[in-house]
C-alpha cells in the first residue's frame, strides 16, 4: 500500500488495539491487564477485541511480535559466521533490539 492509500478501517481498528493494549500492559501489567480495560481503552466493545483476537495471550502475542521478528533476523545473519564475530554481532544486536523494545523488554 503506497502512502495515499487509506487504510481500511478493520486495520486501523486493529492496530488500535495493539497499541492501546501495549500501554496498558506497560503500565499496568498483563495480569493485571484485562480485555474490558484495554476495550474501554480504545474506546470500542470487548466483543470488538474478541473479533480481532482470540485471547489476550493471542493479543500480546501481537504486541512482541515485531522485537521477536528483529530477534529472529538476528538469529539468521548470526548463522555460518566465525564464533568471535557472532558473539560481537550477537551482543551488538541484542542491546539494539532491547533498547528499541525496551517498553516491553522489561
């Protein structure tokens, strides 16, 4: 999708939830975090969070995917490279990946 294109309204929905149900999971905690919350939160149904996601473990699934997406590409440029350099990379990599996820790293 280039730029110009609006984005339909069942992603922005979407994307809505995933970012006000990663607020309230920094702030609050997950187990302390509940589907109603982060529905009242983004200001839509909890029937509306259930449609777009199973279960809030599904949901917070989606909120770490992108810092394990990074972790997995790590993981694959660290493969077939010298044991001293992977090492390098591999903590070079990591500190990047936990200092641009650091919300959720905690």
């Amino acid at each position: 999708m280039n730029s110009d294109t609006p984005v339909p309204v069942r992603e922005r929905t979407r994307g809505l939830i995933i970012d006000h149900a990663k607020l309230l999971f920094i702030g609050r905690g997950y187990a302390q975090t509940s589907l109603q919350d982060i529905a009242t939160s983004v200001g839509c149904s909890k029937a509306v969070i259930s449609y777009h996601f199973s279960s809030k473990q599904a949901l917070l699934d989606e909120v770490i995917a992108p810092g394990l997406a990074e972790l997995r590409q790590l993981l694959n440029d660290l493969a077939g490279i010298p044991a001293a350099a992977a090492q390098a990379k591999a903590a070079r990599g990591l500190v990047d990946i936990a200092t641009r996820h650091r919300a959720v790293v905690v």
